[in-house]
C-alpha cells in the first residue's frame, strides 16, 4: 500500500522541553525494497541528536529478520 505523502509534509510538533532528552535511533533496512530512504538515513546518520544503525533486511524486518532486529532493539534499550 502505497504511503500517504502528506505524512512526509506535516510539520511534528514538539512540546516542552523534554524531547531533546529522549533517545532517537534510526535503523535502516538495507536491503531493495522499492523505496530508497537514503536521504533520512544520511540526515540520521550526520546529526548529533540521533544514534545510527543498519540491518541486512528489507523494509519489514520484523517479519524477514525478527531475531536480528529483536537483538538490535533489546542492545538499543539496553544502551540507554
């Protein structure tokens, strides 16, 4: 099912001060999956405010690569 675009356009909005402290890690899929996020990965990849990781698997790596990603997770909860 295709993305809706305007979820892409809507700004976030942020209240209060605490979300500078809240952890944010971006995992990129790297294998094809028709869409190519290389753009928000190089943007995750370069900001301070984000951690950065990679998993060999298509966009729905919970269903191609569950453990894998299981481990990745419960090592991202457990680094913060």
């Amino acid at each position: 099912m295709p993305h809706p675009f305007k979820s892409w356009c809507d700004p976030v909005r942020r209240y209060g001060d605490g979300y500078d402290r809240i952890a944010k890690t971006f995992i990129r899929c790297t294998l094809p999956s028709g869409r190519d996020a290389s753009l928000l990965a190089e943007r995750a990849r370069e900001s301070s405010d984000w951690d950065y990781r990679e998993i060999e698997a298509g966009h729905d790596a919970m269903i191609t690569a569950p453990d894998a990603l299981v481990e990745m997770l419960v090592e991202i909860g457990q680094g913060r």
